[in-house]
C-alpha cells in the first residue's frame, strides 16, 4: 500500500530540515534519511554562515559583488541578490529554531571573515558551526508532531508518467512527480511514497572522490535520480576543492581546517617555511578558494611535496585555543600543538557549484518536484563557492 505525505523531503542536512520545519505547520512531511540525521555535510561545515549584520562596515552591495567576483563572474545575480538580501531573515529563523552563534563582549555577533570576503560577515559557533545547526535543527524536527522521520531508507527512484506506462523523454514539456520509491535498508522492503510535492536536498558528491571533506554519504543520489527521470541538471562540471583540510593519510573524509582559520591571521607556507600565497594573488592567504587551493596544488606539484604548511604559531596561544578548540584538540590529538607547529594541510573536494537546475524558488524542470542545498543548482555560486 502506498504511503502519502503532502511534502516528501530526501535528504535531511540543512536545505531538507529547514524546508520541513518551514512547511510542516498545517501539513504532513516525510523527512528520508539514507543513515541517521546527524550524518550530512551540514555537520562536518566548521566555518560559519555568511550574511551582512553589521550595517556600519558592510552592505548588501558588498556581499553581492564578492559572491560574483568568487564565481568568476558567471554566477546568477539574480539568484546572488536573492540570497544575499534574504541572508538576515533566515539566519533569524536558525536563531529561532535554537541555533546559538557566538558574540562579542558588546553582545553582537562574533564575525569572522573568509576567503574572498570583503569584510567580516561569517557568524559561527567556535569552529564546529555546521554541528550546532545540525544538532538543533535535529531536536526541533523530532520535537515537531507533523514531521516524520524516516532514518536507515534509501530513496531508489522518483516518480513520475514514466511509472504509468507513458513514455517520457527530456523533450517531454510536462514531466510531473508524484513521490518515490524508497527502500528500508533494515528489512529490505521497498515501499512506494506518493507526495503532493518532493524536495531534493540529497547534498552533494564529494565521497566520489578519494580525498574529500564529505561524508561517505555525499554520493549524489538525488542529482542521479533527476537525471534519471530526465530531469535538467547543469554545471555539474564545478567541484570546490576546500584549500586547507589536515594533512593525514587514510582519514577519509579529511578533517577541516577552517578558512576562518585564514582569516584569523593563518600563513600558507611551504615545507621549507617560505611564503608563497604573493605569487599567485594580492589577497594572499584570503584568496577565494579555488585560486588558493590551485596555488597549494601548483606549489606541492613542482616541489614533489604531499602537503604545504598553515602557520599560526604567531598569534596569541591563549586565543587560538579559544577560537579553534576543535581544531585544537584533533592537531594535538596527532602530536601536532597548533599554537607552536605548523599545521600539514592539503586541498580536498568539498563542495558542487552546479546540481538540479532550479528556478529562484527552487522548482526543477520537473513539476511538482523541487531542490535545495548542494545538490540544487541555482546559478548561485558560478564556477567557485565563496
């Protein structure tokens, strides 16, 4: 017997939790988990969120231009301006929903700033900002009477014409979706969901890659389904490569070094200690992360070396410790004391730009069938994530 919901929603990172939360007021959603909840890129992010909040040193305008000048200049703006305006509101809503970010003495945010960012916007939670989110988006999902949690079930397939015997080909004008079917990975079965509406926020692909910040779970299920179905899918060509994650080999995902670390004031150097970020860019270290990371790679190819060098040896101990616990106690756990040696870091696969086309309000070119998240691809990020 078919199982119906108003909403199906596959993935259950931070696109799949919100969107449930936002919908499930007066409505019935199924919220498909392919492992446990907690198991999603959303909770290895270490960074922060970017949005403008402090209104005397940034603006709208600011963000928009550097999310275009990261993405190489072929982002959407439309869709650049869309998020950028919309960023406050939704960084309210986590807030409601239980997210904590830090602040100052002065009772503000607490902002860092990254990569390719003109100025300090990135609201945190010490450096495991992407576990707090999960973790309180978790406890408001379960404490919610209309949501339904589905964990240990593997979305198969999307429905649509297809599964009543019609033909459908990529020129089909009207491909609808109707549910999907899904597999309990503990008894084998699978069952068919029918929904008034789907949402994709399966997440990306980076555990296609031997080294990656991913989790295993990042295969791009959901981007496949929607090709599958003869769904749009675009620029499935830009991958991010993260430039700083530990070096240690055999850690698969490998752990994060934060680019706020970069922005604290973190120097790339080489194995024999020279800098070399002034070379390839005048924003040195701070760099967007695709220039950066192909200068760690250009530089490790010509010397023959596995690894460069993140130096923050030169900043206050006491505050390192402070800002970077995490970080902190993972480096020590290797014998590596961040606050007096160089940390070995490399680039990784971290994040896809492109993914199931989407319009600015998320529909796919199939009706009744949305994306969100990484596995979306709105014209957002261009061909670099800031």
């Amino acid at each position: 017997m078919a199982k119906r919901f108003d909403f199906l929603v596959i993935g259950s990172g931070i696109a799949g939790m919100s969107f449930a939360l936002k919908v499930a007021g007066k409505r019935k959603v199924a919220l498909v988990c392919k492992t446990e909840l907690a198991e999603a890129n959303t909770y290895f992010a270490q960074g922060g969120i970017a949005s403008v909040t402090d209104a005397l040193t940034d603006n709208f305008d600011k963000h928009i231009e550097d999310t275009m000048i990261a993405g190489d200049n072929i982002s959407d703006r439309s869709a650049v301006e869309k998020v950028v305006r919309e960023a406050p509101r939704q960084i309210k809503e986590l807030i409601d929903w239980g997210v904590h970010f830090d602040m100052n003495e002065r009772g503000e945010f607490d902002l860092h700033k990254e990569g390719g960012h003109s100025e300090f916007r990135i609201l945190h939670h010490k450096d495991n900002t992407g576990a707090e989110i999960q973790s309180s988006l978790i406890s408001a999902i379960k404490a919610h009477p209309n949501i339904t949690v589905l964990e240990n079930h593997f979305a198969i397939e999307i429905l649509t014409q297809h599964h009543l015997g019609i033909t459908v080909t990529r020129q089909t004008p009207d491909i609808q979706c109707y549910g999907a079917y899904i597999l309990d990975q503990r008894t084998g079965k699978v069952d068919t969901y029918l929904s008034k509406i789907t949402l994709m926020a399966t997440g990306g692909v980076g555990a296609v890659y031997q080294t990656t910040t991913n989790p295993l779970v990042a295969t791009g299920d959901g981007i496949a389904m929607v090709y599958r179905a003869k769904g749009t899918v675009k620029d499935m060509e830009f991958i991010q490569f993260h430039p700083t994650t530990l070096y240690h080999p055999g850690d698969r995902p490998s752990f994060l070094i934060t680019e706020a670390m970069r922005g604290y004031g973190a120097v790339l150097r080489t194995k024999d200690g020279q800098e070399f970020m002034q070379k390839y860019d005048p924003r040195l270290s701070l760099a967007p992360r695709d220039i950066v990371a192909r200068a760690i790679d250009n530089e490790m190819k010509n010397r023959g070396d596995d690894y460069v060098y993140l130096d923050v040896t030169h900043k206050d101990a006491g505050e390192t410790r402070h800002h970077f616990p995490n970080i902190y106690e993972k480096c020590l756990s290797l014998g590596i004391d961040i606050t007096k040696d160089y940390i070995p870091v490399a680039s990784a696969a971290h994040y896809l730009c492109g993914g199931i086309k989407v319009d600015l309000n998320g529909q796919s070119s199939i009706k009744r069938l949305y994306a969100a998240g990484e596995c979306s691809c709105t014209g957002l990020h261009g061909g670099n994530r800031l």
